[in-house]
C-alpha cells in the first residue's frame, strides 16, 4: 500500500480563529513521480542513439575511411536516427490519444479492411527483418467496427507487427476475428514466438517496459507500443487481453463490446428485391 500523504495549512477566519484545513496529496505526488519517471525515460530513449551517432561522426571526422567503411558507418547512422524517427513518432502518437476526444460510434471501418492492411505492414517488416515466417491473417467479410480508424489500425498493426518482430524465421502467425456469442467481437494475433514470463504481463503496457531491451532495440522497438495499443482499447470501451506461456508463443487481443460492431450485407449497395 502507498503511505498516504496529507497536505495541512490553517486558515485564518474570523476575530483571530483559525480553520484547520487538510487535504490529501498522495495522487498529485503519484502524478508527479510519473512524470518525472516519464522524462527521465524518454531522455535515456534519446541520448542511447545521440551517443552513438556522436561517436560515429567523430570516428568520421578524425579518421581517413576506406569507402567500404564508410558506407558501413552511414547506414548504422542511418539505423540510430531511424530509431529517434520512430520514437518521437510513438511519442507524439501517445500524447495525441491522451489529448483528443474520445472516438464516438459514427464512423465505420470494415474489419476485413482493417486485418488487410494489417497483413501488408507485417508482410513488409518481415521483409525488412529477412525473416520468413509463415503469417495467416484471416478474411473477414460484413463486420463492421465503429470508432477512430487509423487508431484501431495503429493498435492492431502494433499487435501484428510485435509478432514478426518477436517470433523467430520459420514461426508461425494467425491474425483472426471471432465474433464471441455475446455479440462482442475478438481481435486477437497467435504466435509462436518465445512467450512472456507471467511475471512481466502486469507491466507489459507500462511506457519503456520491455521484458528483453537488447532484443526490442534489435528489431526497431520503442517499448512504447503495447501503451498505445492499451490507450487506444481504452478509448473504444474495448479490453487489452494477454495469454502467453514461455517457450511456446503468446496470443494478444482486443475485445470490443457489441455496441461497436455491427454486420452489413456482403454486396454493398444492393437494393433488397
Ligand atoms: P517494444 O517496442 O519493446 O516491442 P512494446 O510496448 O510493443 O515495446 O512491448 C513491450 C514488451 O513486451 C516488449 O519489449 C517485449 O518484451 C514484450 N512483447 C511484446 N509483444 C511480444 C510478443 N509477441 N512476444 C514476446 N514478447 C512480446
């Protein structure tokens, strides 16, 4: 349990009495510690690369290069600033969720739309990565999500992407939608990757938590994205949920309530006989 901590000041009233008022701190300093934590996080996040590029360009500056060398020296350059790139990227991507109005229920994606373009960024990282895995993502057809559609792509994609990312070549990958027989519907991405020791699920959504940094950095991570996809599941009333056992692989998803989806006919835009 956290101490809790009171904030006391007396308050003059009336002919020479005083009120003795007391009000209790203990969140606003919670909030503050958080912050601080934040900062400290982010600038560690910042100055790992900055240190590194520093280094090579002073390397650059003193030494005369061969041009294999060279070259060699730029694209690990190119890797570092790539990764400040996508760090302010997740930042500013947070600190938007944080600050815009919650997404309402008029606007309609198709699930199906949303599992594609999925399909496509881990196609495309997998490449980038050089690593063969075999990814089946399902086709879903007449489901409808409401809600911000680049959001709930961005938290999808993340979940897709963390996949590729964690689960070595030759792994396997399902990206599926159930629709539960409560009427709500279940994102949810399977994986044989190396699993997560229960220990660490509590804190798997806390900004810069990583289970392994060396293998996060490895592959482009931020430790950022299972915050975003957790804010963003938030936002919609829908629920972050995470099985995984060491060893054989995880399966992560996001269950949204039936007021968010709904079914259309297969032929948009038929007119009824
Ligand atoms: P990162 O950028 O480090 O991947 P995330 O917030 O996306 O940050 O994930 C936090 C941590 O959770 C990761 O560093 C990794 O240790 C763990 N993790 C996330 N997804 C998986 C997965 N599919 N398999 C194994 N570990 C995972």
């Amino acid at each position: 349990a956290v101490p809790r901590r009171l904030s006391v000041q007396l308050h003059p009233y009336g002919s020479g009495r005083k009120l003795l008022l007391s009000r209790d701190v203990t969140a606003i300093d919670q909030a503050d510690t958080m912050r601080r934590d934040f900062v400290a996080n982010v600038s560690h996040e910042i100055r790992t690369p900055l240190t590194v590029l520093a280094g090579f360009i002073e390397t650059m500056q003193q030494l005369p290069l061969e041009e294999s060398d060279r070259a060699r020296y730029l694209a690990m350059m190119a890797q570092q600033s790539q990764r400040m790139q996508t760090l302010v990227s997740d930042l500013l991507t947070l600190s938007r969720l944080e600050g815009s109005p919650l997404p309402g229920t008029g606007e309609w994606t198709p699930v199906g739309a949303l599992l594609a373009q999925c399909e496509q960024e881990a196609r495309a990282l997998a490449v980038g990565l050089g690593k063969q895995q075999d990814l089946v993502v399902d086709a879903v057809e007449g489901r409808e999500l409401a809600g911000a559609a680049p959001e709930l792509l961005s938290a999808m994609s993340n979940l897709v992407t963390n996949a590729v990312r964690y689960t070595p070549a030759n792994g396997h990958i399902r990206v599926r939608w159930r629709d539960l027989a409560d009427g709500r519907g279940e994102f949810a991405v399977d994986d044989t990757g190396p699993g997560i020791a229960r220990e660490h699920l509590p804190r798997l959504t806390e900004r810069f938590y990583r289970v392994d940094r060396s293998r996060s950095r490895e592959t482009g991570g931020t430790g950022l994205g299972l915050a975003i996809v957790k804010h963003v599941a938030q936002r919609h009333g829908a629920e972050l949920r995470i099985h995984s056992t060491p060893g054989t692989g995880s399966t992560f998803s996001i269950v949204f309530a039936a007021a968010r989806l709904r079914t259309v006919s297969a032929q948009a835009g038929d007119v009824p006989a």
